[in-house]
C-alpha cells in the first residue's frame, strides 16, 4: 500500500432547501474557478465553508478557484453549481432535467434578483476529460499492438492501428469495410471468450487490432443462423459489442462507446440470455452517465437489476451481475452527488457479495467481496472524500483483485484520491503501482495524463525521481 497516513474529512449534513440562483452582479467571460471565487465571495461562505458542503477541502477549493488545477470535469462543475446555485449554462453545462437539488446548496434570501452569468472561457470536459481526438493522438505508440487479428482473418494495417487504436472499429461500425465469412459457434464463443479476457488483462493493443474483425465475424455469423442458433450468435455478438463499449470508453470516445453499447443491447433483446441483456444495459447506463445522464443510468441500471434479481437459489452468474449492477449504480448515485443512494446500493452490494462467497470473476464481472471495496474507493474518490477513500484501499490487498485491469484502476483511483488531497509524492507512488500493475491502463487513462502533468507542473524542485521518465513512457507530451 502506498505509504503516509491520511485523515477523512468528513462532510456537514445540512437541512437546507433548494437554492435559487445567486445574484451577484455582471461579470466578463472568465474561467470557471474565478466564476466559483465569485459565487462563493457573494454567498458569504469561507473556502472551508464550501469545501464541507461539496466534501473538499479547502486547500482544494482554493487551488479551483486559482486556477492552480484546472476545473474542468464536468462531475464537479455541476456539484459547484448546485451547492452554490450558480446556472449550468454558466460553466457550459445544460441544466439537468428534474434533477435533485444539492442537499447543501446555498439559501439566498427572497427579494434578490437573478442576474446574467458569464460563461466560462473553454469548453468543459465529459467525465473522464479529454476530447477522444486528442486521446487517440497521444495513443499512438503508446501501447505496442500484436499484428495478427481474431479468427485467423488478415490484420489491419499496423501504422494505421498505432495512428488511432480506434479507426477501424469505427470504419466496420460505419462503413463495412471488414468483411468476414461465418464460423462455428464454439469458434466464435472461443474468440469472443479471448477478447473478454485482452479486456481484463488489459491487453488494449491486442483488442484494437481484433475487434473489428471478431464483430463482423459475429455478425456474418449470426446472419447466417436460424432458430436457437440464431439467437445463441446474437448473445455472443452482444458479448463482442459490450466488450467494445468498455474498450471505447478506456479511449474516452463516448460517441464510438455509444454506438457500440447500443448495438450490444439490440443484440442482447435477439438473444437468448437475460445475464447478457443486463449486462448490455449496463453498457448503456455507463454511457449515459458519462454523458451527463446520471438520473437516467441510474433508472436504467435499477430496473436490469430488478429483472434478475437473485432468488433462494441464484446461480454464481445471477450474484455475479447483479451484484455488478449494484456496484456501478453506486458509482453512478456518487457522480451525481447523492451520498445515500450510493451507500444504499453498496451496502446491498456487499450483501451479494457475501451470498457469492469468494473473489471470482464470473461472466467477465469480477465481482467479489474484494471488488465491493473496489468501488467503495471509487465512490468515496468521486464524492470528494479523499481520506475515506484512503482507508477503504487499506483494506484491500491488490492482489486479491483478480485481474490486471482492476488492479490498475484500484491504484489509480488511489492516486486520483492522493491528488485531490494534495499529496504528490503518494499520487506517484500510486501511479507507478498502476504502471506495474497494468501498463496499457495508465497509458490509456485520460485521468493518468491530467495528474501526470498536475505533477510535471508542481514538481518544480524535480524532487518526484524518474517522473519526466513516466510521463514520456505512458505518452504524456512534451514531458
């Protein structure tokens, strides 16, 4: 465990009511963090005020609002403008249809006018960061890519693939360009079973060259089917397109992530296996979300879990997904700033956990008890609660995590936990763990990049050793 002892800060609980929208006078287009400056200025609250209705400290709040790191993910641009009722379209966010009010939002008093707000200067970022563009162009060569692709077909061009590790997925997607002839089920399932595993030991430069052919096999294959055949090839290319959508995310292309998570749920609903099925709304639920979507996940995920929701006598498989879908509303509750509905949906996470008995990783979900404290970390890290999140990873040995790719997000989201509390040298520390963990993770990660070069900034003094090395090394530029 990365070394240092850290401390919780735990949040205030507050009975306020649901904000109006603060009157503070006109400003000038300007950055995000001074718009928050001038909020909170105007609604009497001190940095340390804020930090405790958003769960931040308020060294954190400060270096926002300086613009010392920049605020420009889009999770916390909506908890600033709920606490301090500051209109999205302020920050260049649309407003959330119906959402739920900040619990700790500010009261302003009857009889002040809204006014016109600026909005911020540069475009916010989506959940993970940076434009998809921008990250394919770091990808190239960050990550070496195998030559031969799935089911013996010919491979794509090597330059091309290491160029942008999504082209030619999105060229099969859109434009047909892979052609491929239909194979034997037990073929298919054994090359679709491969590519789930490429996912979890994170062998991303593997899946860029093979994915596209894999999909449009399946696909020839299924059109080629009839009766329960038919059906049994629909489940698999379901499997293909949901291992796509994760994939896509990694490369932080929601649009291509969308493609892909829709067709896997229409080709779930041709399918034969409601475990498939609810694992491709969970495809779609994590699009959702990472779209700005949360409330609407959120509903998504609840009602895949009721349809499977395990018996007296659940299979493994059964827990398994629907302890997964528990885990990620958890996750989605927390992105959206509601602190109950997460710990509701772990604790009832945990409980599966518990019936499933031990670290497995079954239908490709890698639930377990250990994976619970997994997303514990995760939901403490995204709620702003470093210390909290610090003390869940304390709990768990790495090495009970069962694959690659969750071994490297458990210590990036303890780095992720580190950097929000202003710790360099145990942000580090962490990263390199990933780095040993999972390499291609760290590489493909826009969090990764945003600390890296959060670090390459503060280390003025070069005290963090071999950090330009790391940065050049997961294709951070300009290092």
């Amino acid at each position: 465990m990365v070394e240092g002892d850290v401390y919780p800060e735990k949040s205030m609980e507050s009975n306020e009511s649901a904000p109006r929208q603060l009157s503070i006078g006109p400003l000038k287009n300007q950055d995000a963090g001074a718009i928050v400056r001038t909020a909170r200025l105007a609604a009497g609250l001190t940095l340390a005020d804020l930090g405790r209705r958003c769960g931040y400290s308020a060294s954190q709040v400060s270096r926002y609002e300086r613009g010392i790191q920049p605020l420009t993910d889009i999770t916390l641009l909506r908890r600033f403008s709920q606490v301090l009722a500051i209109p999205p379209q302020a920050f260049g966010l649309t407003p959330s249809n119906g959402s739920r009010a900040s619990r700790h939002a500010v009261e302003l008093k009857d009889g002040i006018p809204s006014v016109a707000w600026p909005r911020v200067s540069r475009e916010p970022q989506w959940e993970d960061g940076e434009d998809p563009v921008r990250r394919r162009e770091l990808l190239a060569g960050a990550a070496g890519l195998v030559s031969a692709a799935a089911l013996g077909r010919p491979s794509v061009g090597r330059a091309r693939t290491l160029a942008d590790p999504g082209a030619d997925l999105e060229d099969m997607l859109y434009h047909s360009t892979a052609k491929a002839e239909p194979v034997p089920l037990a073929v298919l399932r054994t090359t679709v079973t491969r590519t789930r595993a490429d996912f979890q030991n994170a062998r991303y430069g593997r899946m860029a060259a093979s994915l596209p052919v894999l999909i449009a096999t399946a696909i020839a294959t299924r059109d080629h089917a009839d009766g329960q055949e038919r059906a049994t090839a629909s489940t698999l290319l379901a499997e293909a397109y949901i291992t796509a959508a994760s994939f896509m995310v990694k490369l932080n292309d929601d649009p291509l992530a969308w493609t892909t998570a829709d067709r896997a749920l229409q080709a779930a609903e041709a399918g034969d296996d409601p475990l498939t099925l609810a694992h491709a709304r969970r495809a779609v639920a994590t699009v959702l979300r990472r779209t700005g979507r949360p409330a609407q996940a959120r509903n998504l995920l609840l009602s895949a879990a009721g349809a499977i929701e395990p018996g007296h006598r659940p299979t493994p498989d059964q827990l398994s997904m629907y302890g997964t879908l528990l885990e990620v509303a958890a996750y989605t509750a927390a992105v959206d700033g509601n602190r109950h509905a997460a710990a509701e949906y772990l604790g009832e996470a945990t409980v599966t956990a518990a019936r499933l008995g031990s670290d497995a990783n079954q239908r490709f979900t890698a639930f377990s008890p250990s994976g619970v404290i997994l997303y514990q970390v995760s939901v403490a890290q995204v709620l702003g609660d470093s210390g909290t999140a610090i003390e869940y990873a304390r709990k768990l040995r790495p090495a009970m995590i069962p694959t690659a790719e969750r071994q490297g997000r458990y210590w990036i989201d303890v780095a992720r936990a580190y950097h929000q509390w202003n710790r360099p040298e145990h942000c580090y520390r962490a990263l390199l763990a990933a780095e040993r963990a999972a390499p291609a993770e760290v590489s493909y990660r826009p969090p990764v990049h945003r600390m890296t070069k959060d670090l390459l900034r503060a280390d003025r003094r070069r005290s963090l050793p071999d950090l330009r090395a790391f940065a050049h090394r997961i294709g951070v530029p300009d290092a």
